[in-house]
C-alpha cells in the first residue's frame, strides 16, 4: 500500500499538471467516486484549471479553480502524467517499497478506471487494479472539513516534537505502539513499512504499550519516523532513475530497508535473525536483539521521565482507516 513517501513521490511527479485545464474527463469505474456521479463530474471538471497539487496524509489534492478533486490510492492505486507525445510502455519497475510503478508512460488498459484530458493534450491517469482507490469530488475549496481529511493527525514531516506531544500523545493508551504509528489521527501518512522501520531505527519493540512509553523514547521514536520517511522519498527517486531491471525481479528491492519485508533474515545491525509477528493485525517484522520489550517490571524507577497525561480527551479521535 502507498504510503507517505509513495504519494509525495507521486505529487511531485505531478507537478507539470499546474495551471493546465481540465479539456474533458472519462471515468469507467463510478463506485469508485464520491461526492458525484461519473456522468456529473465530467461535466462539473470540465474547464477547471489545476492550481495545485497538494499531499495530505497519503491523499493527494488537486486543487482545481472552483473545486476539489482528492484521490486516494487504496492498495494498489496508481496516479501518473502522461506528456502529450511520450511513448508508452507497459512495463511495470517494482520500486524499493515492493509497489510497482509505471516504466514509462503505461497505456490506457482495462485496470485505468479514470482520465484526465488537460489542454496540452496530455493526461492523468488513474489505474488501481484491485480498485480499492477512491476519487472524491468537493464542490468548492473547503476539503479540509471533509470527514476523511478533518480526522486525520498531524503531518509527520512537519511535527515539532514536544509541543506535539503535549497535546497529542494519549498517555494511558494501553495499545501496543505500532497500532499507534498506524493511526493515521495521531499522524498521518505512516504505514505498515514505515512504522516497522521507524521502530527498528528507534530500537522500541512494536509491542510496547504506548503507556510505559517515556518522553525519550517517544521522541527518538518520532524522529525516526521523520527520518525513514524523508529517506524512503529520497529512494523513491533513486530508484525511479537508476533501476535498470524492466522486469522487476532483482533483490535490490529490499536492500534500502531494515526490517520491512526481511523476517528471518538477519539482522543489518547485530546478526540475529529477524522475527515476524503479527501486530495491531498486521505483519510485523523486528529484531528481538536491537528491539528488547521492556516491561513495567524490568524498568527501574524513576529512570526516564513519564509523559504528561492529556486533560481533555477531545485529542482522541477516532481511528480512520489507513
Ligand atoms: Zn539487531
């Protein structure tokens, strides 16, 4: 599933669409639209000119004149321009993350359930071949109030760690710490491969109740998920432009990462063996080693400082969906 550093990646390969207008749109999957009907919102983005293209959480936003058109990737979403003369290629690089990208400019094939003409003669396509993507159509410019956007915590990249977790770190939360990461109204664009990383980066087993959680190791904890994050956009790219294998099928693609997709495989830092687990539903992989799960019991008291606990409850949102 795309995560943050996936989507900005996305977004930023987006960025030649600002201040072109929308010349006609077709879209050939309507479940896959909300806020409008596929025959409505042909006609409501017809002429709209694209004033941006913004990333909030793992949601990407154009920002149209008039409305505001969101899509979210789901699993296996795809959204990529397509220059008025590019050659296309049907092959498929599969990138650091395991999600497989576009060689060049895909054709329009049967898994494109929605295009955007611009008025250059180019395009935007969106392909999701297990169609668990959405498109959603806001009339006007208030998508900030949309109940999937308005839920959502604060961006990661942005985060100033203490006054954040001041306001925001449920301190009697008797989850285990990965759920934390993975909800997405504590911050917003963290997935599976990200928390496992931030996790490891930050040496906190992902079972660690986020109660006995202290202040240090909450912030060294968000600082790795800063940093795996803005590494993981970094290789994006580096894996966009040096890949040379078409077919995908080189062992390079885990090579950048830590612990995500490695279980059983040793350890990068010290040797043992990595262990998978499954946490907060998910497959979880760490290293029992680097990753120690301290209980109440086994910590001395008194030997790091306790989080603050929240007065209101009004920053325990409810969970949303990743
Ligand atoms: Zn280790």
């Amino acid at each position: 599933m795309p995560e943050l550093p996936e989507v900005e990646t996305i977004r930023r390969g987006l960025e030649p669409v600002r201040g072109r207008s929308i010349a006609s749109a077709t879209f050939g999957l309507p479940r896959l639209i909300l806020g409008s009907k596929a025959g409505e919102l042909t006609r409501q983005l017809r002429g709209q000119r694209i004033d941006d293209v913004l990333r909030r959480g793992k949601y990407l936003v154009l920002k149209l004149d008039r409305d505001i058109l969101i899509v979210h990737l789901g699993m296996t979403g795809q959204l990529t321009h397509a220059p008025a003369k590019a050659v296309e290629d049907p092959r498929f690089l599969r990138t650091v993350t395991g999600m497989q990208k576009p060689l060049g400019v895909h054709p329009v094939d049967k898994h494109t359930h929605a295009i955007l003409h611009l008025d250059d003669g180019s395009r935007v396509q969106f392909r999701d071949p297990r169609t668990f993507g959405k498109i959603i159509f806001i009339v006007g410019h208030e998508w900030e109030k949309n109940p999937r956007i308005r839920i959502l915590g604060e961006e990661p990249l942005e985060l100033k760690i203490p006054a954040f977790l001041k306001k925001h770190f449920p301190s009697n939360s008797r989850r285990p710490v990965k759920a934390l990461l993975l909800d997405q109204s504590f911050v917003a664009g963290v997935g599976n491969i990200y928390a496992d990383e931030a996790l490891f980066a930050s040496g906190i087993h992902p079972k660690t109740l986020v109660a006995s959680l202290q202040v240090a190791e909450t912030t060294r904890l968000l600082n790795a998920v800063k940093t795996v994050l803005k590494k993981g956009i970094r290789y994006q790219g580096t894996t966009f432009s040096d890949y040379r294998k078409p077919d995908g099928s080189s062992g390079d693609n885990y090579e950048r990462l830590m612990v995500y997709g490695r279980g059983g495989r040793p350890c990068r830092s010290c040797g043992t063996p990595l262990v998978k687990i499954v946490v907060a539903q998910r497959g979880t992989v760490f290293c029992p080693r680097c990753q120690p799960l301290h209980t109440g019991k086994g910590r001395a008291k008194g030997s790091g400082k306790k989080h603050a606990t929240l007065k209101t409850m009004d920053k325990v949102r409810r969970p949303s969906h990743n």
